[in-house]
C-alpha cells in the first residue's frame, strides 16, 4: 500500500500531499495526510540512539521513526486486531507448541549449520592457509526450498485462529507464494497469489508449483512491488473475510514486526548450534537484503549481542552508478512506502526508481524498518554486490560443496571475497542461505552461456 504523506517531526518536513485522507496523531508526531503514491523524506528529526537494554527504540510501532502505519482510517481496525491477535498468539502456549510441532514435522527444522569445509579451504588457500571458518544456515533444506515457510506456516495458523478462510499473497520468486500456497493445503485455507507478469516469466517453475498446491496465480503487470500493491488492495475490498500474508518485512505495523518474529527462529537455531559446535557464538553474520526478512531472521537473535558483526548484502545489480540494481540502503533516501517509512530507491520528485537484480528476491524498492533502523544506528553494516559475483558464488557453491544456492544467497555468499581477507584465522563466519537454486538453474546457465 503506496502512502504520500505530509509529516511536521521537529520541524522536518516529508514530501508534498496528495490528500485522499486525513488523520491527526497527538504528541510530537502529527500526521496531516494519507494518500495513494511513495513519498520523500528531505530532512530527517534528531539523531537515533540505540538504547543498551532494548533491541529498538520502539513506541508501539515504531523503530525510531521507521515503520508505523501510513495507512487509512479503514485499514486501522484490521491492523490493530491483527496486532491483538498476533500478540495473543505468542503469549499462547497451545499455539506455540503447535508451530514447533509444524516446524520440526511439516517444515523440518531445525536446519543444519553446516561447516562448509571446501569453501573455507578455498579462501584460506589464497591468504597462507589461514581464514575464517565458513559456516552456512541451511535454510534451502526447508520443505518447498527457502526461510519463507517459516513465516508462511505461522501466519496460516494465526489467519485459521481469526477465523480467515481467504488467504491473499504477493510474491516476487515465487519462494513466498509457493510457501503460503503449500501452508494454506496443509489448513484447508483458500489461496490467492498476486504475482508481477516480469516475474512470472522469469521464475516459471514456481508459477507452476503454486498451481500444483492448489492456488490461484493471479498475473499484475511489473515486478513484486506491482504484486504487493494489487495483493493489499484486493485485502482492503475483502477485509471481513481474508488475511493478506507478507512474506517480506515490509508493510504497515504490524506486518514487518510479524515476518521478523516468526524468521528469528533462524537466529535462535544459530545460537544454539553454534555453542554446540565451537561452545561460542559466531564472529560474524551474513545474508543477503531484499525486504530483510531472511536477514532479521538471523540478525535478530543477536542484536544485543555487539562482539557480533551484522552484515547485509545489496544487489548491486550491474553497478550503482548505472541505476539498475536494487541497493536500497546504498543508494536509497527515507520515504513512505506501502504503508511503512524506510529507505527507498526514489527520485528527486519522490518517485519510486525501478529496482533491478538477477536475483528476482531482492528486487524492492524499499527495505524493513527495523533494517533502516538497524543502519541508521550504526549496528548493522550494508554492502553491496553485482549480478556477475552473484552468479559466480552461485557457481563456486555448487562446485566446491555441491549445493545450490538461490541467486538471492549467493549475493551473501558473493560478498565473502571482501570479508574474508579482512578476518583472523579461526574466526567463525555463518551465511544463511536463505533458499536453494534450483529455480535459478536456468538462468545462471543461460546467463553462463551467452558469456562464453
């Protein structure tokens, strides 16, 4: 849900309205207008402190000034009962021991972390012999290939608990949408999935497979934020009796805070694992940054924990100084986006700039508030790489340790080439690897073969 917004913050001023509904908040934030359209933040409030004991500043739905819901008044009940059911539902050891038992049985966890033996040699080899020991979070080994299942599961059971027998999806690989189409078989839930015609085309095998659980693919001209976009507007026309599950950490509150929730099983996992492993915690986490929901899932569990690097990798597409790619934190300033505020790609006018990278995952324009958070407070480092490295971490993976990564992964993976030289020996590196490749088999082939 695109929101063009007006907000007065300590005097800093966001964008231009283009009023469709207005709204007054008391206290410092007052906020004039809500309306259809991205928005530009051109001069930010005061610094951000991280507070030591809290993981986010954090008023209700805020991280700082990131996330919130720019949203219309019609949309405030649905949300608020969505926060009042989602808490509800944590706090529920009935529900909880249900989930664990659909993630250990249904989803399979918890995955491996698995020492990447040959990849770790392959670095070590170009410093002396001495490196960082490569670890990766096997999250491709998910039943139907990818971290999004464990979103997906949660959030069907919550919809079955509120009574929504319509579930409405958006999907940009299609990882997201085959999850939900497969958690929704599992619950007798009808499934609708709204896909970008670009995507579709791209990613074929996935269109193929939601068919085969029993969705309905529904096509939207562009890419994933076209498909977010149509998916939340056909949710506003049916909020009696649907329930529209975000895959990405985006969206109005609670949205983003829920996909990070039911991700961090991914963290916890590591945590427990590692100590298992090496008795410690890992030196260093990796993974790669579309909307953020794979990378919270690991980062999370360790925000608290500062002896512990978080490291998000963009898609740098085929350059930054080109404009095709998807660096949000790179490149992008602070604006309002489907509901939520985080760093865009946008231009001088406010308008969303087109995102690009091999990798279908990662092509959003925005990014997580608790990211944009994450960035603005100095805990999380961003970086960036192209498609060419991505495609070759894609093919060193698959030859050095017989594993496919999806394209998104290999950005993460890709950016080990920078990293590593930069760590002592022993130190202990975990990537997750958010989703298996077999699904961008095709491309990297094609994309290898026009190159020779």
């Amino acid at each position: 849900m695109a929101c063009n917004i007006e907000v007065i913050v300590r005097q800093a001023k966001i964008a231009e309205p283009r009023l469709s509904y207005s709204r007054k908040w008391k206290g410092k934030f007052a906020i004039f207008s809500v309306a259809t359209g991205p928005s530009r933040v051109t001069e930010l409030p005061g610094k951000l402190v991280y507070h030591e004991k809290k993981r986010a500043i954090f008023s209700n739905e805020k991280f700082g000034i990131f996330g919130g819901k720019f949203v219309p008044e019609t949309l405030i009940s649905s949300l608020t009962k969505l926060d009042y059911e989602f808490n509800s539902a944590l706090h529920d050891p009935q529900f909880q021991m249900v989930l664990g038992v659909a993630l250990r049985d249904y989803v399979g966890r918890e995955t491996p972390l698995y020492l990447a033996e040959r990849l770790t040699d392959n670095y070590k080899s170009r410093n002396g012999g001495k490196g960082p020991d490569l670890y990766l979070k096997r999250e491709d080994l998910n039943h139907v290939g990818a971290h999004k299942i464990n979103n997906a599961i949660a959030q069907t059971m919550l919809a079955k608990r509120m009574d929504c027998k319509n579930i409405i999806a958006a999907t940009g690989a299609g990882q997201h949408g085959v999850a939900t189409a497969a958690a929704c078989a599992k619950l007798s839930l009808e499934c609708t999935v709204f896909m970008g015609s670009l995507d579709m085309e791209r990613q074929p095998s996935n269109v193929i497979l939601m068919k085969h659980l029993g969705a309905k693919v529904k096509s939207v001209k562009g890419s994933f934020k076209d498909a977010v976009s149509e998916g939340i507007r056909h949710w506003v026309n049916n909020l009696e009796t649907s329930y529209f599950l975000g895959g990405a950490a985006i969206g109005p509150h609670p949205c983003p805070t829920m996909v990070r929730e039911f991700q961090s099983v991914i963290g916890k996992e590591t945590r427990k694992q590692a100590m298992e492993k090496w008795g410690g915690k890992p030196d260093v986490l990796v993974a790669c940054v579309g909307s953020g929901s794979n990378a919270l899932g690991l980062f999370h569990e360790f925000i608290e924990d500062k002896d512990v690097r978080l490291i998000g990798v963009e898609a740098g597409g085929v350059g930054l100084d080109t404009g095709k790619h998807s660096a949000t934190m790179a490149r992008g300033q602070v604006g309002v986006y489907h509901g939520a505020m985080s760093y865009l790609l946008q231009d001088d006018e406010g308008q969303i700039i087109e995102p690009h990278s091999i990798g279908v995952g990662l092509e959003y324009p925005g990014v997580s508030p608790e990211l944009s958070f994450l960035k603005d407070t100095g805990r999380a480092e961003f970086y960036t790489v192209t498609d060419e490295q991505a495609l070759e971490a894609y093919k060193r993976l698959c030859r050095l340790e017989g594993i496919f990564p999806a394209l998104e992964a290999s950005h993460a993976l890709a950016f080990l080439d920078r990293l590593c030289p930069t760590l002592e020996d022993g130190e202990k590196v975990v990537v997750n690897l958010s989703g298996r490749g077999d699904k961008d088999a095709a491309t990297v082939f094609n994309h290898t073969t026009k190159n020779e």
